[in-house]
C-alpha cells in the first residue's frame, strides 16, 4: 500500500508530488501521482501553446519549487540563460523560461518517476486507507490527495453545441483534440470570448492571417492585472472570509473577487495596436444562435438584432465549465462516503484540506477553503503548505 496518491498531474499534482517527496519527506517509493496523460504538465503546456501565451499572467515568485526564489536563480544558469525573460510588473516570467524550469525540476527532481498513467474510476475505503480503481487494476493508499482540474470540461455555450451537433467548423482552444497550429485559418475566422485566453489566442491568429480573424466579445474589456486582487494569498481578505461560516457567502465572495473575463494592462495594449493597425477586428455582440450557410460556413446572430457575423471558422475561447470536477466516479464516492458539500457541489473541508479521514483536496475542490486564488500555482502553493504539514506527522 502507498502512503499517498495523488490523483491529477497538472500544476497541482506536479507541485505537491514535489513537495510531499522532497519536503516533507514522503519516500519517493510511497507516493505515485495518477494521470491519464503521458508526461507532466501534459495540458497545460497544450493549452498555453494553444493560446499564444507570451508571458505568465503571475509573478516570478509563483513557481513549481518551494524556494519562491527559485525561478530567478534559474535564469542565471546556463539551462535557463536562453529562455531568461520577464516583463513587468512583478517581473512575470516568459513561458519559454518557467516550462525549461518545470521541466528542469521534473528531471533532476524525477518526479517523472512517481506516475501511474491510468485514469480513476472508482474510489473506496479499503483496510487503513482507500482502494482506487483504474482501467489497469486498482490502486490502494493511505491517504489520497485529489489535485484535480477543470482542463477536462471546456464550456460549450447552448449555441456552440448545437452548431457543433451539425458539423459545422467549430472548435474550442481548450479541447484536448484542438492545436492551434493545426487550425485552418479561413478568410473570416471567429474568435468567442472575453477574457485573456481569447484576447491572445486571437492575437495568435491574427499574427498568422493579419485582417482575417475577428475577436467577438459579450462586453467591454476589463483590465485588471491579475484574476484576483494579491489579498486574496494572505489575511488581508482570507482572514474574513475564512471566518464566514455560510458557504453560500464564501461561494459568492470568490464570484465576486475572481476577475473572470478580464485581461492584465499589457495585452490591453497588445489587442489596441493589433485592432489599430487592422490585423484584428473586434466586434462587441453576444451570440445568440449560429447556423450553417449555404457556403458551408457558419452565420453568428447576436442578442441585440445587430448585423450577423460570417463565418469560416468559429474558435472557442470561453474558459472552463463551473460544474465540480471529477465527473461520475466521484460523484459515485461523495454518495458512498458521505462526502460533504456546498450547495455549489464542492467539498466542505477542514483546515488542512482534509475532506474524509485520509482524503485531502487541492486547486478547484479546495477553494471553499482557500478562496479565489486556490486554482492558480498560488493556490498550489498554499494548499503544500497545509497538506505539507500533515505528511510530517
């Protein structure tokens, strides 16, 4: 039996396999990390390369190694050296630099050597722990961590899926089948959305076919640096919030504070020069419905009755989905377990995550706990830092 499983192998369960092994001193042949992908970080390094991502929305101190520092000391050796860029404020690292120091840390650290490819199916209590099934055999452990994401479940608006259902060209940055290099850029392709993954996916595009690819947003932009104000990392608002003990008002708050559909002030300007110069058109509408033309391409018509837009090419980039994720199987534990949850359908966990004896939670099922930022590397950060403390025990 292993002492920990880490389900998920993204930022989180990357992080945390670090941390748990290199910390807090969990044998390294104690602790496996279960993902159904072949190599760590598999879709977050598709989905930033997807969406043209120059430089890291956080700051250069948010990185996958436990010294915040770490980053910068990186880009003085000779590995990090070509990749050596930050832009300002808070000196924000290029992606180049932090996925050559993710992938620094994956080999000399060999955290390549804890997974199990293999996806969970099913998870039960067994002897002093848990028995998790996977279409390979069953896994057992101690204590299981669900680092899991919501980079499985891309939003489909009522419009898109049905559009889709007639096999119109329609795609999502943020399918798993989808690869920006691969999308063919017709005369007139079409961007949806209204935040940052939209702004720089259309910028990509646009730089390949200048004039050809419209961005259409539901609303104005909104600037803000990062998707949730710094307080949230520390007591300046956790302090309050974690003092609240309706989760219907947690749930509200991280509503509140989460900047969604916002970009930070550099590719404000970056989307002003490219619209200024005609390489990009922007067209503020929210789509109502879409159907197919007769040339085979889409015609998009919005809420207000204003002129249709046409389309070759309709590219998806409308975030994530707000549902749990996890899917079925653990739907299928929360009832066998008694799992407790909020209203909203996450957990309701105590202060060192722990949402059952053994069973503990980061990022997204974490942040009822953790507050707005609990998605983010930040929010990895900080949910180490509490499971940290019980591997020690």
């Amino acid at each position: 039996m292993l002492e920990w499983l880490i389900i998920g192998g993204g930022i989180h369960g990357t992080y945390l396999s670090y941390v748990l092994t290199h910390v807090a001193g969990v044998p390294m042949s104690r602790l496996r990390v279960l993902d159904p992908h072949a190599t760590p970080l598999a879709l977050w390094e598709q989905f930033t390369t997807n969406v043209g991502m120059e430089f890291l929305r956080s700051p250069v101190v948010h990185n996958l190694d436990p010294d915040p520092q770490a980053l910068v000391k990186f880009a003085h050796t000779a590995a990090g050296l070509p990749h050596a860029r930050f832009t300002e404020p808070y000196r924000r690292p290029a992606l180049d630099l932090f996925r050559a120091h993710a992938q620094y840390l994956i080999e000399h650290q060999r955290l390549k050597e804890l997974r199990v490819q293999g996806r969970a199916r099913g998870l039960q209590p067994y002897a002093d722990g848990f028995r998790v099934e996977t279409a390979d055999g069953d896994l057992t452990a101690r204590r299981v961590l669900l680092a899991l994401g919501v980079t499985e479940q891309p939003y489909w608006p009522v419009w898109a899926q049905t559009l889709r259902a007639t096999g119109a060209p329609i795609t999502h940055i943020f399918d798993t089948a989808c690869r920006r290099s691969e999308v063919p850029i017709g005369q007139q392709t079409v961007v949806i959305g209204g935040g940052i993954s939209a702004a720089q996916t259309a910028l990509a595009l646009a730089h390949h076919a200048p004039g050809q690819v419209t961005l259409v947003m539901r609303h104005p932009l909104r600037v803000h640096q990062f998707d949730s104000d710094p307080g949230w990392l520390g007591p300046k608002y956790l302090r309050g919030y974690q003092r609240e003990s309706d989760y219907t008002q947690r749930r509200a708050c991280i509503q509140s504070a989460r900047h969604r559909g916002s970009v930070p002030p550099d590719v404000e300007q970056a989307l002003g020069a490219a619209i200024g110069s005609g390489m990009l058109r922007l067209r503020m509408a929210e789509v109502r419905s879409a159907t197919r033309n007769a040339a085979r391409g889409i015609t998009l018509c919005s809420a207000d009755g204003s002129e249709p837009i046409e389309a070759h090419l309709v590219v998806l980039a409308t975030g994530f989905a707000a549902t749990r994720p996890g899917g079925a199987w653990l739907d299928a534990a929360i009832a066998e377990l008694g799992l407790p949850c909020a209203a909203c359908g996450y957990p309701l966990v105590d202060e060192a995550l722990a949402w059952y004896p053994g069973l503990y939670v980061s990022g997204a099922l974490a942040e009822l706990e953790l507050g707005p930022a609990a998605r983010n590397i930040a929010g990895a950060r900080m949910a180490a830092e509490r499971i940290g403390k019980i591997a020690r025990l």
